[in-house]
C-alpha cells in the first residue's frame, strides 16, 4: 500500500538544528533568511510539504486542530469585511487584503493566526499591539482604522500599503547606498515619533519595514512594541524579537530602552547595504549568541562600495555598549541627511582599549591568540632586562612566538575570503598545536607548568563551535606532547604526562559536549 505521505529521498536530510532555525525563520517572518534556507537546503520544500501532509493525514481521524485561517476566511465574509488573499504571516498574526463592503475601501486585515485557539497571553498581546499603533499617527507609520472581535476572532484593519516591504526588497540584492539611508532616514523620524509618544518597536527589521508603490517606507508590526504609557509589558528576562536584529540588552534579556531601536535601525541599515543581517547562526541561541559577544564583519568589507560615512553611522548604532550607540532616533536620521546633503559626518566615538576590545570580538580566533603571544612576548621581553644572561636562551622563543602570531593573522586574513573560510579553522588549530611544541622544545618544558598550554588550546577550538574541529585539536594536541615526550627522552616524569593528556582528553570531552549543546539550542 503506498504511504499517503511521501519522505523525501536524496540528498542530506535536514537535522533539528535546521529545521528548527527554519520555523524560526518563518515565524518570525523573516523571508531574507527564509528564502536563502531554501536555496542552501533544496530538501526543505519536501519536508515542509511532508509535514503538511502530515497535518492532512491528522485531520483525516478527526483529530482536532485549529483550521488554518486562509482556508476559513480567504474569499468568504467577516464583518463588514470581504476577505481576499493572504498578504504575510508572522510570529502571532497573519495579514489578509480585504475590502470593506460598506465602504468600499481595501484594508490589510490583521488577525490572530491561532483563532479561537489562541491562549489568553496572545490575545492580550493581540490587543495591546491594536492600542498603541491605533493611538499613533505619522505619515511612515501604517494607521489602524478599526477593531475588534468576531465570534471570538480577535482583528484590526489598517491602511493597505500596494507595494512590498524590505526583506522581499532585498532578495534582489542590497539597494545603493543613497536609497537605503533615504529609507533609513524616514524610519528612523518615525521611530522617534513613536519615542515621542512613549512608545518602543522593539523588532525593527526589513519584513517590519513597507513600501508603496513610490518606494517610500511605512513601518508596520507592533506586536512586540512597549507601551510605557500602559500597564504591563514584557518582564525582563524574557527574550522575544529576532535574533539576527536585536540588541545584545535585548537578547540578554535585560531592560530596554529607545536606544534598542536605535541598535535595530543599525541593523536594518546593516541589511540595506550589505543584503545580510550583521549577525547570524545556524540555531536562535548560536544567533543570540553571536548578537552577545561578536563585532558585525563592517559593511565595507562585505561590499566595498559602501560610503565610508555610512559604515560609520551603521557601525555606530550597533555598538554593544547602548551609551556608544546615537543617543536617539532622531540623531541617527540627521546623520544620514547630513550625509545625504553631502556634509561631513563625525567618526564613532572610542578610544584604544575600546577599538581593541572591539577587534577581539570581531576576529575572536586571532585576537584572543595575538593578545596571548603578545603578553607571552612582554614577559619575555621583561625577563631578559632583568636577567641579561638568558637573552641568548629567549631569542629563538621570541622568534618562534612573532613567527607564531604572524601566521595566527595570515590565517584570519585568509579566513575573510568565502572560498578558504571553511579549512582556516583546521589551519589555526593545527599551527598552535605545532607551535607549542616547537617551544617547548626550545625551552625544555617537557614537564614543566607550560605543558598547560595543551588544554588551553583545545578549548580555545571551540570558538568555532564545531565539534570535529575540537577532536582534531585535541589529537593534534595529544601528537605534538607525545613529540616533545619523544624529544625529551627518559628524563620525563610519567604520571605528570599522563596527567597532561588526561587533561587534554577532558577538556576536548567537556568542550565538545558544550559546543554540541549550542548547537542544538
């Protein structure tokens, strides 16, 4: 009997991980990065439809699921309203073309995807979305007309903007550079409107962002918009929006404040100008976690056509520190007209131990190892003024470490190109772990305290967060102590070496657990 459903056959097969950042994707309304999952993952679309038919199959035994809206609704009548085509879906709603019949007006009709189904905390955020876009008007902002409930469906009706929004937009590739501040400069006067008003957006993001038929910007979804003027909200410590477009206050889960829209109206820059979000990750944590503690690769080196003002005003807004970002939405829109007008735009604000710390976190393999060579390096340097003598034994070490660091770069360098990103993780790991050895040698530690570094560098592995890259650096780790061991001769002690390569194997064991819970979160 052939299966009503069919499993997709050839090719790898989506893991969790995939699937899991692809409902993500689709719920949160991201089609930028939904649309490139697909193209990356052919066997998404069978999958999808497999569910589907899954979902059919349920129905078939009666099983008791929420109708879908489109099937309930598309074509047929609600209140007063002529429901037409399904025109986008999010986290909580979906937006449907409708007419008035009354008034003989086309509205975009907002309703709760989940129905008469929907939980007590939906409806209220429901609600709560209808009160404050229905309180605001502006002229970029897309104004509620009516709402209310039907038979238990929650609704709002809003203006109908005959055009696309900015995520479609960008599937065609990054807009110029002069478009993309027009448009940012009209969202970020709307944004500090709604500041104005006492109101946060809190999910500023391009599928958030509409345009009409002329291509000017109307910003849209306030479904996670903080009202400070009502009760309630978001208590802290939770952690809503999307991860690739949030702040890193935000994705901690920490309180927010207007310079969180300021971060998104970065990010959405960021987007404009490059065709990508400044952060990414294959599962929602690996992406909270990239927002939490890396630097975004600056606009001009993923397209070198971005006006170097402009990278300043992006970069500027996406400072992890909310004190280093604009101070207001309103800020931010008069750089970017300044620099339309053709006027000289201030360089971000940061001294050295700033610019450092934000280098390590933008190229954290390299930096973290240079700063390390570099402190190695100082107390070399320290020792041979104190004790002359020994400047003969320290040469070939210093050597050995600048020789070190220089290839620790080279690899970075060459780890920006697409082409070789994928090997520059095998060449970073594999050239410590013969460095090391090469020093230790030189320095007759076979069984002194620097043996410690051998862990030490298997854990440094897991910043890529690949768990076979962690297995090769622990047995290229393991090779080149069993080298030095070699070198050394009898004269070792053997309990401390097998204490060293029982520390190797753990910290490996532990590093390769943690990088594999991270990557199913």
């Amino acid at each position: 009997m052939t299966s009503p459903v069919e499993t997709p056959s050839g090719g790898e097969e989506p893991g969790p991980d995939l699937l899991d950042r692809y409902l993500a994707a689709i719920q949160a309304g991201d089609s930028v990065l939904e649309q490139r999952l697909r193209a990356d993952h052919p066997l998404l679309a069978a999958w999808t439809a497999c569910l589907r038919g899954l979902d059919d199959l349920g129905s078939s035994f009666g099983m008791a699921l929420p109708p879908p809206a489109e099937e309930s609704l598309t074509g047929r009548r609600f209140g007063p309203f002529v429901v037409g085509p399904e025109l986008g879906r999010g986290g909580m709603g979906v937006v449907y073309r409708a007419r008035h019949a009354d008034l003989g007006r086309d509205v975009a009709l907002k309703l709760l995807a989940a129905g008469v189904y929907a939980t007590p905390e939906q409806r209220r955020r429901f609600l709560a979305e209808a009160r404050v876009a229905g309180r605001i008007r502006h002229p970029r902002i897309v104004a509620i007309h009516d709402a209310g409930e039907r038979d238990g469906q929650l609704y709002f009706a809003m203006d109908l903007v005959a055009g696309t929004d900015l995520a479609t937009r960008l599937r065609a590739g990054p807009l110029p550079a002069r478009q993309a501040a027009e448009i940012l400069a009209a969202v970020a006067g709307a944004v500090q409107h709604l500041h104005a008003n006492g109101i946060l957006h809190r999910d500023l993001k391009p599928s958030n962002v509409l345009l009409d038929a002329g291509g000017s910007p109307q910003l849209a979804d306030f479904g996670l918009a903080r009202d400070d003027r009502a009760d309630g909200g978001t208590a802290t410590g939770t952690v809503l929006g999307t991860p690739e477009y949030m702040p890193p206050e935000q994705a901690a889960g920490r309180s927010v404040d207007n310079r969180a829209d300021v971060y998104g109206l970065g990010a959405v820059l960021y987007a404009l100008v490059t065709g990508r979000p400044p952060f990414s990750g294959e599962t929602r944590l690996l992406a909270l976690m990239n927002v939490l503690e890396r630097e975004p690769v600056p606009p001009r080196r993923l397209r070198t056509n971005v006006p170097l003002p402009l990278e300043r005003i992006c970069l500027r807004c996406l400072e992890k520190d909310p004190a280093r970002r604009y101070p207001t939405a309103a800020a931010v829109a008069a750089d970017l007209e300044a620099w339309l007008r053709g006027d000289r735009v201030a360089p971000p604000r940061g001294g050295p131990l700033h610019r450092l710390g934000r280098v390590i976190r933008r190229y954290p393999a390299a930096g973290f190892r240079v700063s390390g060579i570099l402190g190695t390096l100082c107390v070399v340097a320290i020792r041979c003024l104190v004790a002359p003598e020994t400047i003969d034994f320290y040469r070939p070490i210093g050597a050995g470490l600048a020789l070190w660091a220089t290839c620790t770069v080279l690899w970075e360098w060459i780890g920006l190109r697409r082409a070789t990103a994928r090997w520059t993780g095998h060449a970073f790991v594999l050239t410590d772990a013969m460095f090391v050895t090469a020093l230790l040698v030189i320095a007759r530690a076979a069984d002194g305290p620097l043996v410690a570094v051998h862990p030490v560098l298997v854990a440094a592995s897991g910043l890529w967060l690949d768990r076979r890259l962690v297995r090769v650096a622990a047995a290229a780790s393991l090779v080149g102590y069993a080298a030095l061991l070699g070198v050394a001769g009898a004269g070792v002690r053997w309990h401390i070496a097998t204490i060293v390569a029982l520390l190797v194997v753990c910290t490996a064991a532990i590093t390769d657990f943690q990088v594999g819970r991270l990557r199913r979160g």
